[in-house]
C-alpha cells in the first residue's frame, strides 16, 4: 500500500507532537510504573522508524539527528511538565531506542 509523502510527514509530526506533548502529562510517567524504561525505548524506537519511513530517501546519517536530539528536547520538556531534575539514563535509553529503530528500518528497506 502506497502512503503519500504528505501524509506521513503529517502522521510522523503528530507522532512527535505527541511525544513532547506527554512529556508535560505527570500521569503518564505514573502509569508507566515498573514498564519505565522498556517503554522508553520501545517509544523511541517507533518514534526513529516512522521517521525512516516519512523520509526514506534520507541517509541513515540525518535520520540520526532526531533520534538523538528529540530524546534530550523531550527530557528537558519533562523538567518542566513533571517537576523533577534532567534524567540522564532515561536520555540514553531514549537514544538507544532511536538507534534500534534506524537499525530496525535499515534492515527493513534493504530486503526491498
């Protein structure tokens, strides 16, 4: 099924505006719990691989940029929206997340 450009550049924005949306929603850190961290990076993950496949013409290297920016944009979001201090390992788990979905999306596009 072919998905026009447009849209998935608007889908993969809402995607992100929801994202840093969340980031100033107290209760979804509470009701993540215990699933915290596996939810960070399996959000991120998502997050990288439907940017690959809004641009898929872009090399793995740009695609890098927002897999590593949005994570410290939506933890400095959380300051402010949860009230506590920058969280460092939640950044790198974010980061991971965005790196295994470039990964996930690599191997995806090259068995095309």
């Amino acid at each position: 099924m072919h998905v026009p450009g447009w849209l998935r550049y608007r889908l993969y924005a809402i995607l992100v505006a929801c994202l840093i949306g969340g980031a100033f929603i107290p209760e979804f850190g509470e009701l993540a719990g215990s699933w915290h961290t596996p939810l960070h990076l399996l959000t991120f993950a998502l997050v990288a691989l439907m940017g690959c496949w809004a641009w898929p013409s872009l090399k793995w290297y740009w695609q890098l940029v927002p897999a590593l920016l949005l994570p410290v944009i939506q933890e400095v979001c959380e300051m402010y929206g949860y009230g506590h201090g920058l969280e460092w390992r939640d950044i790198l788990v974010d980061m991971a997340g965005g790196l295994i979905g470039i990964a996930i999306a690599a191997l995806l596009l090259r068995r095309r």
